[in-house]
C-alpha cells in the first residue's frame, strides 16, 4: 500500500477521534450545533428535610440557665467550622440531631418534635414556640432564639475521570460549582448526556439534560441537591481519542514517518531477496 493510500485510510479515523470544542465547551448557544433548548423552569425551592438528615440547633439565650438547659457544653460552634465539619467532642456532633424513620427529632426536655418534610426555617419557629412555652417562668425566655442549620450534605460524581463525594457548605450550589467541585468533566465525558440521580420521598428520579447549552442557567436543572449522584458516561464508541488538531497533525505525522521507515525495510528486504536468487 502506497504512503498515499495509508494517509487516506488513516487521516478520517484520526480525525474522528479528535475532541472538537463543540464537543466540550459549555454555555453553548442552544439550537446551534445540536445543543438543545431548555425552558425557562429555574425555581429554587427550600430543602425540605428528609429521613437520615442531621440538624445542628444551637439554642441562644440570654439566660444562662436556658443556655445550659438546651446546649450540651455551653458555647455553639462557628457557622464555618460547622460548614466545614468540625465534630469531636466540643464540636457540632453535641449539637446535631438525627431525622429517625418516623421523620423527628428527639430534643432535650421537649421529646419528639416532627420535621420531615420541613425546612430549616419551620423548624425554627416550630422550635422557638415550643421552647418559649416549656421556658416560661425560667426568667427572660422572651430573650431567646433557635440556630437550625443542615449538617454533612454531601453530592457524589461518577464520571470517566473518577468518582467521588463532595461536601456542600453552602445552601446554594449549581451544576457548574459541582462539576468544578469534582475536577470538571474529562475530554472524554459525554457533556450531552449528564444524568442526576435524586431520591425524594422514596422515589428515584434520574434527569437528563445537556450541560453544554446555554439555557442550563435557566432551568430546572441548574442546582443540584443534597444527596444526588452525577453521572457522566463516556461518548459513545469512544475507546480512544485526540484532543486537538496539533497532536492530530503530530500522530500523522509519526505515523507516516514510521510507515514509511517500514515500507523502505520491506522493499530493501525484498531487493536483496531477489538479488540472492538470481
């Protein structure tokens, strides 16, 4: 087979293989390229609790008997070291409450209190008016109020480049924050067909969406939460791959010099062959 032949064969696979930018840039515009439009759904909804989750309450008073009535060690934990995870003892594991499979909490001197399917903002009144009844008489319970905050909220990624969980440390988080969050997507992740696995009220739900449109910003599926699993597959059919028309022109290249080395090796081989023969 001639040189010129090897590059007509070679040329299309290799660049087939290459990762184009169409391919892996994001905030594309949408109906362009085959990137997708979205409707305008974005809304942001309060987390609303769910069985398993962990809530830190820390319960301020005035009164040192109601601080110490309510808060195990006397003195709460910073709302960064909470964010970050400070535990041990004297850290927010004393002040952290479990949602049991009947969806409460239990809480000192109150009992059970029920939350699931509240969010940390009904929980604070919810507490505030339960505490300023039992209170009464204990001084200036009027001077009083609840710290509810969800602790160890975590997303997880699988992806071609690996997987792992994340922590979220703050109430907001979006598509973009996760990906950045796990190392991006790698040259070879499928950015058309990102999937969010989440669980709510028993359900598993799995959306699909393309992350490389514009209209991400705007939709449904701009924030994730807590608990859900990012999946990206490989492109499809994609086993290997180049990621830019520099090493495209580089792999051919090689590939022509050490094609040619090997067909000059196979005629000198046959030349001398014949000589031999004759």
């Amino acid at each position: 087979m001639s040189l010129k032949r090897i590059l007509i064969v070679l040329l299309p696979l290799l660049m087939a293989s290459c990762v184009t930018s169409k391919r892996v840039n994001l905030m594309q515009e949408p109906g362009k390229n085959g990137i997708p439009q979205y409707a305008d759904t974005l809304s942001y909804e309060d987390y609303e609790l769910r069985i398993g989750d962990r809530l830190y309450i820390y319960v301020y008073s005035v009164d040192e008997r109601i601080d110490k009535m309510f808060n195990p060690s006397g003195g709460g934990v910073s709302s960064a070291q909470m964010r970050q995870g400070a535990g041990g003892a004297g850290g927010y594991d004393l002040y952290t409450y479990l949602v049991q499979e009947d969806g409460t909490i239990d809480f000192p001197m109150v009992g059970h209190i029920p939350v699931r399917g509240k969010t940390t903002r009904d929980v604070k009144r919810l507490l505030e008016d339960e505490l300023s009844s039992f209170i009464k008489g204990y001084g200036d319970y009027q001077m009083m109020s609840v710290e509810v905050n969800i602790v160890r909220r975590s997303f997880s990624v699988i992806s071609d480049r690996g997987s792992g969980t994340f922590n979220i440390q703050k109430e907001k988080v979006t598509i973009f924050e996760a990906l950045a969050m796990a190392g991006d997507i790698g040259d070879f992740g499928d950015r058309s067909k990102v999937r969010i696995v989440r669980e709510k009220e028993g359900i598993t739900q799995v959306k699909e969406f393309d992350v490389r449109s514009e209209d991400i910003i705007n939709s449904e599926f701009y924030y994730i939460e807590p608990n859900d699993v990012i999946y990206i597959q490989r492109i499809k059919g994609q086993s290997f791959g180049i990621n830019s028309v520099t090493t495209t022109i580089s792999v051919v290249a090689t590939t022509l010099a050490f094609g040619g080395f090997v067909y000059g090796l196979v005629v000198r081989t046959i030349n001398a062959v014949n000589a031999n023969g004759k």
